[in-house]
C-alpha cells in the first residue's frame, strides 16, 4: 500500500473531436455525442476504413499571419492557445499539418491550467512539473523535416513536455513519457509519484495524439495484417466496445492533461478537487507479440493496483466502484479485458459498472486513456457514468458483465479504476476515488 503525500486532480483540459474543454467535453460523453465522418485530410479511397474522429482545427502554415479562425469557427482555433512564437517557429517548417500534436498537447495544458485556477506565476517553478506523453512525437515533421535540431525540439518524444514547460515556464520535472495507447495514464503515474515523494508540488500530466493528421499512420492501421480500425463505414455506432458485432476502433485524435497537486498545496489555494488518487498499477507483457494483447497484462496491472491501493474483499464487495476499461471495440482485447477483470475481482466484478468511452471519443491513441481519466474524475466529480455508445449487444465472450448501456447512468459513485495497455507491452490500471478528508 503507497504511503506519502496525498496527490488530487485539480485541472482538466481535454482536446477532442467531441469536445473541446471540460463542459462539451463531458456533455458529449454523457449524451453519446460522437463525430465520426469520412476523413477529410486526404483521401482513403485505397482504405478499407473509411472513418476517423476529426478535429476541425485552424492553424497557420508557413507565411500565413497569425490570425484567429473566422467568426463562427467551431472547430480548435490553435491561435486562442498557442504563443506566436511557437506558431511561427513549427509553421516556418512548411510542414501541412505538422506540429499538431504539440498544439493539441498545448491548448490542452492551457485548458487544465485555467480549469484548476492556477496561476502559475505565483508558484516557485522549480516546484511545478511536466510529463505529458507522445509516442512517436509528431510524425509529420519527423517525416518531412529536415533540420535536425529543430526536428529534435519540436518533433521527437521530448517535444511535447519541452514546448508545454516553455509556454509556461516550468522549472520542475520534465520527462518525456512514450507508453502508446497507455501513456496518458502512465503521464499520471510519473506525476502521481513525483508529488507522492515530495519532489514536485505540481504535475501537468497527460498524453497527446496527432496520427489522424498523418495519411501514412491511417493506411498502415488499415492494413490487414494489422487490422484492427472498423470497416463499418455505413453505420450510425461505427465503434461498439464489447458488442457481438464490433468491428473494430475509429481512429481518433487530441490530447488531454490534468493538473495533479499536493493535498495540502490544493486546499490551501482553495482549488476545486475532482477526485484523490490512489493509487496505480503497472506491467509490461511482449511475450506473444509486440502489438498484441494479453490476459497476463492486464492481471498483472490490476493485481499490483489492488495492492497498492490497499483494497481489501470488504471494499471490492461493498465501495459503489465503476471501471473505465481500454475496450478499442476489437475482438481480442475486449474478451481479454473482461476475462482479466472477472479473473481479479471475481464476484465483485459483476456489480462494478463498466463502460468504455471510445464508442464516443473514437480511439485517440496516445491521447486515449488522458481522455478516459479526465472521464473518471467528472465521473466522482458529477455522479454520474457515461454509457458505452454503440453496445447494443454484449459479447456473451465478454461475461455478464453490468455494462453501462443507452443512457448516462446516475451512480454516486466511490472508486473508479482505468485500465489501458499500448503497443510494446505497457499495461497500466489507475484507480481513483471521491476525495474526502
């Protein structure tokens, strides 16, 4: 069981395609409000798939002015967020769509900022952290950049961290975090301990995804040997977690961070508290294949964060807990994930309610489970838990599980536990609960 200082959820800024901020955010969780179109950033008449969960965004090229979106823009206008240096800097690269992930993960740091009330101005710097992950760093000027310090600054793994901490001039921790489908939720374990053990006061955790903007990643996830993005073109829920007919993930995008503080630090600043977390679990299994899924992950995650959670049988059995599971709406993963977790909590498993959120974000990949997090602590926040838009039929390979289905559930609710996993192995599980003193 962790011991140490007490680590809360102050701020949160989600970059998505159904919501941009807190409030859309979660209006469109709580009323199955998706967006998935047919892409329109390039063509994907060579695909299979045919849809993404797209952002509409605004942002200058090279030699454009810096000028704000037209009035009636209602997509991500990256001018409201982002500094103009840092604008032209990455547009003067020429790259089309290139440094989107850094302006995803900045306009979402801004919105956690803001959120949680901090100024950071009157904190000591040295005191207030980043780690807000990309796994691949920003493909598009990796691949057409050439220089390559710049290429390095703005479009590798320590990008992200680096340009939020110079946007807000942080002093403390930055550390560049790469755990694909997982890393959100592996940003929050990194900040989770540097608070815990009194390094840091602050962390802005979190995970940012721009491989939408990128044809080549689209073609190569609809590979068939990879194969794991819908070809449901035609349907209204082209993505249905643990439902007998899905078909696979919508690839999305975005990004999502989260201010973590000290207890303390918080209440003395009278900062609104979402949820406490406590505590966190985390295994890496690449024994069968390095972009496949195991059951042994996923045990293993949940396992190590029972135990350092301290959840006993009486909690399991009695704590009103609802499970925000990775569940991509692929054969595999899915019945593997369910298996696992009827595996760990046995009974108690049955009476959890448990959803996935992708069948309304889209899969958001490295800004996937940041975006699930924020979902679990409005969940505490709101009392109330998202449905799983798209089940209509659960997988009886799935278990009888008690699926959150068709309308937002009101549950007042005391632990959330998040699980994810991402290529290359990483397989983390969270677990967060409504903060009391």
């Amino acid at each position: 069981m962790y011991t140490g200082r007490r680590v809360v959820i102050t701020g949160l800024g989600p970059i998505s395609p159904v919501g941009i901020g807190r409030e859309s955010f979660w209006d469109s969780l709580v009323h199955g409000k998706t967006n998935f179109r047919k892409v329109t950033r390039y063509s994907t008449e060579k695909c299979v798939a045919q849809l993404g969960a797209e952002m509409d965004v605004h942002a200058p090229e090279k030699g454009d002015k810096i000028k704000p979106a037209p009035e009636g823009f209602k997509g991500l206008d990256i001018t409201k967020y982002v500094h103009p240096k840092t604008i032209r800097k990455i547009a003067r690269f020429g790259v089309e769509a290139g440094g989107w992930l850094l302006y995803y993960a900045i306009a979402a740091a801004k919105l956690a900022v803001e959120d949680a009330n901090l100024n950071i101005d009157d904190e000591d710097p040295t005191r207030v952290g980043c780690t807000v992950a990309a796994a691949g760093g920003d493909m598009l000027l990796i691949r057409h950049s050439a220089p390559l310090f710049e290429v390095t600054q703005y479009g590798a793994l320590g990008g992200v961290t680096g340009t939020i901490s110079y946007e807000f001039g942080l002093q403390g921790v930055g550390i560049p975090l790469a755990g694909a489908c997982a890393s959100g939720s592996l940003s929050l374990r990194s900040g989770y301990t540097e608070i815990r053990t009194g390094e840091q006061d602050v962390v802005l955790v979190g995970g940012a995804s721009s491989g939408l903007a990128a044809q080549q990643f689209f073609e190569a996830c609809d590979q068939p040997k990879f194969g794991p993005m819908s070809k449901q073109n035609d349907e209204e829920r082209p993505m249905k977690p643990f439902d007998v007919d899905r078909g696979g993930f919508v690839l999305g995008e975005g990004a999502g961070v989260m201010v973590l503080e000290e207890l303390e630090h918080a209440k003395k600043r009278n900062a609104h508290i979402y949820a406490e977390i406590v505590g966190t679990g985390h295994s890496t299994d690449t024994a069968t294949h390095m972009a496949d899924v195991s059951i042994g992950g996923y045990l293993r995650s949940m396992a190590k964060m029972v135990e350092n959670t301290g959840l006993s049988e009486k909690d399991l059995a009695t704590k009103n807990i609802h499970l925000n599971c990775h569940g991509t709406a692929t054969r595999k993963n899915d019945v593997l994930e369910t298996q696992a977790i009827r595996q760990i909590f046995g009974d108690n498993a049955y009476k959890f309610h448990i959803n996935s959120v992708k069948g309304t974000t889209g899969h958001a990949q490295e800004a996937a489970s940041a975006h699930e997090l924020i979902a679990a602590a409005m969940v505490l926040d709101q009392g109330l838990i998202p449905p799983t838009t798209g089940l209509v039929n659960p997988d009886p390979e799935c278990g009888n599980l008690n699926f959150v289905t068709g309308e937002a559930r009101q549950e007042n609710v005391d632990i959330v536990i998040k699980n994810a996993s991402g290529f290359c192995g990483p397989y983390c599980s969270v677990a967060l609960k409504k903060f009391d003193e």
